[in-house]
C-alpha cells in the first residue's frame, strides 16, 4: 500500500498539470480569436492622419484674417481723421486711439496670418505620426501655433468692429457716432461672448479626455502671453 501511494500521486499530479496546459492553450486560442485581432485592428485603424483637417482649421482663420486686413487700411490708416486747429484735446484722443486701434488690429492680423501660414505650410511638408483625433494632432505639434492664430484672429477682428463705429463717429458727427459706437460695443461684447461658449466647450477628448486650452477668451489670452 505505501508503494502505491507515490504512483497515485504521481499520477494525479500529472493530470493535473496536463489539465492546466490544456487551459493554458484553450485561452491563448480565444486570445487570438477573429473578434480579437478585429478589435486590435480596429483600435489602430482609429489612428490616422488628421493633417488634412488641421490644415483647414487653420485656413478657417487665415482667409478672414486676410479679407480684415485689406479692409482695415483704408478703413483706418489711410482714411484716418486729420487734426484740425483748435480742435479740443478730446478730439485729438479720440483720433490718436482711433490710429493706433487701426494699427495694433492690422498687425494682429498679420500675426494671425502668419502662424496659421507657417502651421499649414509644416502640415504639408513634414509627415507627423497617426493620431486619435485632430486636437491631439494640433496640441502635440501646433499649440502655440493654434492658440497665437485664435488670439491676433480674434482681437484683430474684434479692433475692426469697433473701428466701424469710429468712423461713424469722425464722419457723421457725435450724434450718429454715439449711435454706431454703441452697436459697435454690443457686437462687440456680443461676440466675446460667442467666443467664450466656444473655448468653454473644449476641443473634443484626448485619450477618452475631456480637453479645452482655456475657460474663456482672457484665459487663452493670458495662456498665449505665457508661452511667447
């Protein structure tokens, strides 16, 4: 009876082991069924080039950026209000701000053109890795590029706006610029506040996260002064 102990165990033991092999294999099977390799398959088909799109939202910017600019120097530049003698300091304010607010617009713009050229120029020219989505594109190789083009975008169309109501204001009289300067001012506001639902609504998830560069205009404006 001792002698046969060992044999039993033995032989159980190695039922044993041959059972877990077999477990072993039936899971490395499963592992690699179709539906696996599908799902492999499709999780690397979810990457891909998104430069196409990046380049059309910076182009988004750019043409606009280009039409307020031509619209901006005749506007402001070369039809800015001449000083005339004994005209009061106030007058004199008025048109050296109207002046600069033309420049300072014009020049943001420019800016605005100048990253969003460069950004779609680099999307073109260089072949960047395959991404989930396009903000991961444009996060990992353009963030400062994206950002910089919103902001001069942004302010130089918002200088434009209220240049419309100066000009009002130096070409019809006090009366009917008040009148201007005011729906100037509205829209103004009207649009920043168009502008913050947008930045405040992100742009869409990175790695299955929610992601937005900033809460609102001044916090993208604060974010962009950093980074230059």
């Amino acid at each position: 009876h001792n002698q046969r102990f060992p044999k039993i165990m033995t032989m159980m033991i190695s039922k044993r082991l041959v059972q877990l092999i077999v477990a072993i294999l039936l899971l490395a099977v499963k592992s690699a069924s179709p539906l696996s390799l599908g799902t492999a398959a499709s999780a690397a088909s979810a990457l891909k080039d998104h430069s196409g799109a990046a380049a059309g939202l910076f182009n988004n910017m750019r043409t606009p950026a280009a039409l307020i600019s031509g619209a901006i120097i005749p506007l402001g530049i070369l039809t800015a209000p001449d000083f005339e003698e004994g005209e009061s300091k106030r007058s004199k304010l008025l048109k050296k701000a109207n002046l600069l607010l033309a420049m300072s617009s014009l020049l943001s713009e420019l800016l605005a053109i100048t990253y969003s050229t460069v950004a779609i120029n680099k999307l073109a020219e260089v072949q960047f890795h395959p991404t989930s989505t396009v903000s991961e594109l444009i996060m990992s190789q353009f963030e400062l590029a994206w950002i910089g083009t919103n902001v001069h975008f942004l302010l130089g169309m918002f200088g434009f706006g209220l240049l419309v109501g100066s000009k009002a204001y130096f070409k019809y009289g006090e009366a009917t610029g008040k009148i201007a300067g005011s729906l100037s001012i509205a829209t103004f506001l009207q649009c920043t506040s168009v502008v913050n639902r947008g930045i405040a609504m992100g742009q869409g998830h990175i790695d299955h996260i929610g992601f937005r560069f900033a809460n609102n205009l001044f916090s993208l404006t604060m974010k962009y002064v950093w980074m230059v």
